[in-house]
C-alpha cells in the first residue's frame, strides 16, 4: 500500500503528469455527459487530489524526527513510530482537505 502511495505520490507530484491527468478525466467526463467538455462544476480537480497527495507523500519535522529514532528503538516502540506517523500524515491530509472546501459541510 506505501509504495502504491508512494508511486501515487511521485506521478502527482510532476506537473506535467497533473496536467495530463485533468485533461484525460475531462475527456471522460465530457463523453460520459455526452458533451466534448466537461461542465464546470462537475469536474474533478486534480490539483486538490495533488494536494493531498503531497500531504501524504511530504514529511515535516515532527515525522523526520520519529524515523531518524526508529532504529534505535525496540520492535513494540517501532511500530507506535510507524503508527505516530500514519496519524501525523493523517492529519496532514485533513488540513488540506479543510483548506481545500472539499469537506464542504462535514465541518
């Protein structure tokens, strides 16, 4: 699952690939509408998924901080390490996720 999120991750975070990505789903959307665009407000932005993303895929402090201790630490405290930073990562993606208005009126 990481490295599928990682490879994610990787695709998403090149611009040209995000560019590709939005024109490929618009195509779609434009066929499954039966019109050659897509309406402006069914589309899926790819630059919000993008976003996410790169909340899941970066790294701050708090997390480099958790992996660089890793090691040194026993089996049981390696996987509460490897659990803090799926929470840190979590809490990563909901911030962008609020920022971003995709949450609409869950908060």
């Amino acid at each position: 699952m990481d490295d599928a999120m990682s490879k994610i991750g990787e695709l998403l975070s090149d611009e040209e690939s995000v560019k590709q990505l939005s024109e490929l789903a618009q195509m779609l959307m434009g066929e499954m509408n039966g019109e050659g665009e897509t309406p402006a407000d069914g589309g899926f932005d790819f630059t919000k998924l993008a976003g996410i993303m790169g909340a899941v895929s970066g790294s701050d402090k708090n997390t480099e901080l958790l992996l660089a201790l890793k090691p040194h630490l026993t089996e049981r405290r390696q996987e509460r390490i490897d659990k803090a930073v799926k929470l840190l990562k979590l809490l990563a993606i909901w911030d962008v996720l609020k920022d971003s208005g995709m949450l609409g009126e869950l908060i």
